[in-house]
C-alpha cells in the first residue's frame, strides 16, 4: 500500500479537503502541467 501511494501520488480536493479518485487524478495532473515552452 505504501509503496503504491508513492507511485501515484494522492491528490486532494482544495474545496472538500477530501482524496480525488484515481481516474479524476489524471485529469488534474493534465490540467495543472505548465503548458511545455517552445523552443527557438
């Protein structure tokens, strides 16, 4: 178990302050990565 939360790290909802299933994890990693730089 303490290995698996290492590999995926849990993430909370600021609102509810309450765990974010694991489906719903992948969205907001997508969502809050900084938009990748482009290079000149």
């Amino acid at each position: 178990m303490r290995r698996l939360s290492r590999e995926v790290p849990q993430l909370v909802d600021p609102e509810t302050g309450e765990p974010v299933p694991r489906d719903i994890n992948l969205q907001l990693e997508v969502r809050f990565q900084e938009p990748p730089l482009l290079e000149n």
